[in-house]
C-alpha cells in the first residue's frame, strides 16, 4: 500500500499483479474503504492489475477542508480517482464499484469514457431523488452519529448491512474509520441522476444484485430499465447477475460466488 497525493490530499491505495495485465479499480461505498477488497486483490491480481484506493474522508486517505457539500461532491471525488489513474499511468480499467462507489463510476465514465473497459455496480442505483429539506436532516444525523457515541451509533449502523457477525464487524471497523467522509459523502448520494448516461454508454455495464440488499433491490427497477434499454441499443453484454446470500457489501458476504461471476465478466475472450 501507498500513500498518492492528488487534488492537495494524501490517498490510501493499495496496488497488486502486473502492470501490463487488464485493469481492475475497486470502488468502496460511504464509510468503508480500501479493506473491502482484500479478497479481489489476492483472487485477481495473478491476471489483473487490481487498484483499491480509500475515497477522501475514508480509511487511511486525508479529509478536505472547506464545505463538506462542496468537498464531497460526486464529481470531485471522480476526479480524485481519475487523478490517481493517471498517476499509475492506467490508460484502460473495468471499473468495479459498490454503493456509492458505483455512482462514483457512473461519473468517472461521464467524464473520462476512455478510461473505462467495463463498469460493474453492486449495491448501487442509477438515480436518487432526495428532498433537499430531507438531505439536511440525513446531513445532521450523520453529523451526530460520527461526533457523538460514534461507536454505539455506527456499531447499530453496520449491523443493518449485513446478517454475518464477522462481516459486521469489519464493517463497523471502516465505519470509525471514516467518520470525518461519511457526513460529506452520503449528503452527495441524496441527489443524482445517471440513467440517461447508463442507457448512453458505449461499454458493457454489469450489475451484480445481492439477494439480501432489500432497500437498494426495492430501488433498481428504474436503474435495469436503462441498463435494458443500453444492452438493446448497443448489443454489448450489459446484464444482472444475481448473488445469492449476500447483502449490500455483496463482495464481503459471499466472495467466492462474487470473484467467480465477477471473473466471468471481465475474463477477456
């Protein structure tokens, strides 16, 4: 692991296989970081040049002064993480992301579509509509939740997020440390919209659905619908693949299913 500077902060990145190999850039979600992955880097890196990095605010990586909406915006973070590509001179990746690091993906491929083989989600909607006046009171909340009985309040949330105690515990574990990112990041998820760019997309998108992420499952129809709508368009293989017994953090509840269908999207023909 390394610590790289992009954009005036220190970022935690963890880097593993040969550089020549396909790329595979992993993208946790709001309060996790780096660690989620410790299972891809050691299934894929014998093919792969597997890339994890800790979001701003998460892990290791530093927090930014300044407005934590402003700081925190999904378009800022997608240039931290194009930045660090650069950095590694990746020149083409699939991009695996979960959560929030899937919208963090969407935006990556807005911006930068050269970057991209693939985008592969879980855990992750295409669109979110939040009412600004809901967005502040989930702004203060987490806010109280990271500042006041942190262990207590996030050791309640990492519970929700899955039904296996040592996934839980790892969970919480990313949660303390991501208590200065999590207000900023999760006020950034209240509102997007990347559907029209799902269905505009020129490289196949995959979404792998863990049985057992019952809010984010309630929300996808929308997000499959573009997905539908894309893989129609272009004939490209983008589809959904369903992960049994595994919740939001589908890649940490039952990887051995995960990194195999996972391998069957981005093995090259």
């Amino acid at each position: 692991m390394s610590i790289i500077r992009v954009n005036g902060l220190g970022f935690d990145v963890h880097v593993s296989g040969e550089k020549d190999n396909p790329g595979l850039v992993c993208i946790h979600g709001a309060g996790a970081n780096l660690d989620q992955f410790e299972e891809q880097h050691a299934y894929f890196s014998d093919a792969f040049y597997v890339v994890s990095l800790s979001l701003r605010g998460h892990g290791n990586s530093e927090h930014p002064p300044g407005p934590i909406q402003e700081t925190y915006a999904i378009r800022v973070l997608a240039q931290d993480v194009i930045q660090i590509l650069e950095t590694l001179n990746i020149r083409k990746t699939h991009l695996l992301g979960n959560s929030a690091g899937g919208v963090v993906g969407y935006e990556i491929v807005n911006q930068r579509p050269d970057l991209v083989r693939s985008l592969i989600t879980f855990g992750t909607t295409g669109k979110m509509a939040v009412p600004g006046f809901l967005r502040q009171v989930t702004l203060r909340v987490d806010t109280r939740n990271v500042t006041h009985e942190p262990e207590t309040r996030l050791k309640k949330l990492a519970a929700y997020t899955s039904k296996n105690p040592e996934v839980v515990s790892q969970v919480y574990r990313m949660f303390m440390a991501a208590r200065a990112g999590i207000p900023g990041l999760r006020y950034a998820l209240g509102s997007y919209n990347y559907l029209p760019l799902i269905r505009s997309m020129e490289v196949p998108y995959y979404i792998l659905k863990g049985t057992q992420d019952r809010d984010i499952n309630l929300f996808l129809g929308s997000t499959l619908g573009a997905l539908k709508d894309q893989a129609t368009r272009t004939n490209l293989d983008s589809r959904i693949i369903t992960i049994p017994q595994a919740g939001h953090m589908t890649n940490l509840d039952n990887p051995r299913e995960f990194n195999k269908r996972l391998l069957e999207l981005v093995k090259p023909n």
